[in-house]
C-alpha cells in the first residue's frame, strides 16, 4: 500500500442531539445490518466490531465517539460524531510493542557503536543498530499487509455509518474530511 496511515479516520456532523446519533446508529446496527457487526456501547462512545464468526487476526474495529460541538461553534450547531478505524487493541498494543522495541534496539546499537568508535573497537554494535532498523521495516511491511486484509471490513464499517446518516442529510448532516477510499486504496 502506498499510504502510509495506519488507522484511517474522519468525522461528520449532524443536527442530531448526542443521545439522537446514539438512538440511531443502535437502530441501523438491529434492523439493517448486512455485515452482521457487533457493538460496545458507552455514553458518546461505540465500539463497531466484526462478528465473531467473520474475524480474524486483522480485522479492524471502528471507535465511534459522540460528542457536542462546542458551544462557541455556532457555524455547525449540533452532534460531532468522529470516526477511527483500528486494528483490535491487542493487535495494536503488539505492534507499538515490537515498533518500541525495534527503535529500542537501534539506540542501543547506535550508543553502542559510538562507544567503540572512541575506544577505537571493532564497531560490532552498528550489526545491532542494523538489526533492529531491519526489524521496523518488517514490522511496517507486515502491517501494511494486515491493513491490506482488512481494507474490505474497513471499507464496509465507513459504509454502515455513511448509511446511519444517508437519510437525515436533508437535516443538516455534513461529511467533513476526505474522502475515507482516499486513504484505505492502495
């Protein structure tokens, strides 16, 4: 893939009070639901998942959060719902984990190295810094590929919630960001 965001996002803005979007993404999710996505729901905040039976290793999720727009913002009076879609947390605390460790292991091998240098040593610990720069180039390749995997549920998630919104554009609903296709397309 040619991009190089990890977890694509955009947002919309809606005349609909918080508990209204609510009220209606819950709707959409028990009476139209092709993809069968499940849901976490908090106050202002709802988790789209993939059902059980479909998910796999990278299947994303979608973290809706809900909010009112500020009250100085009398341009777009209303409901902000803002949209991210990410890997699922564990998939993404084991990726930041591995990233970590790989910048980790370069600084090491870079101090290391600089040790030697003025020591006038053999430099052993650019091998290292080498090594870990090598492991965050695999890392990224491996999740691109993953976001590769996952670009037709994300696409569908972006599609749900474009349709909970479809039929109250006439009542002030407007998409705010970039085109979402912009981002997941290769």
């Amino acid at each position: 893939m040619s991009d190089l965001d990890f977890r694509p996002r955009f947002r919309i803005r809606t005349s609909l009070s918080v508990e209204g979007a609510e009220k209606l993404i819950l709707e959409k999710l028990r009476r139209h639901n092709p993809d069968d996505f499940r849901s976490a729901i908090v106050k202002g905040h709802v988790v789209l998942s993939i059902s059980p039976e479909k998910k796999h290793f990278w299947s994303p999720q979608m973290d809706i959060s809900i909010a009112a727009t500020e009250k100085g913002d009398e341009e777009y009076p209303g409901t902000l719902v803002r949209c991210l879609t990410a890997p699922a947390p564990a998939v993404w605390t084991m990726f930041m984990f591995f990233y970590g460790f790989a910048g980790f292991t370069v600084l090491a091998g870079l101090m290391i190295a600089s040790s030697q240098y003025t020591l006038d040593y053999d430099l052993w610990g650019l091998w290292i810094a080498g090594g870990g720069a090598l492991l965050g180039i695999a890392l990224f390749a491996v999740a691109q590929t993953g976001k590769g995997l996952a670009k037709d549920e994300m696409r569908a998630m972006k599609r749900f919630v474009d349709g909970v919104f479809e039929r109250t554009k006439q009542n002030g609903v407007q998409t705010e960001s970039p085109p979402f296709r912009d981002k997941v397309s290769g």
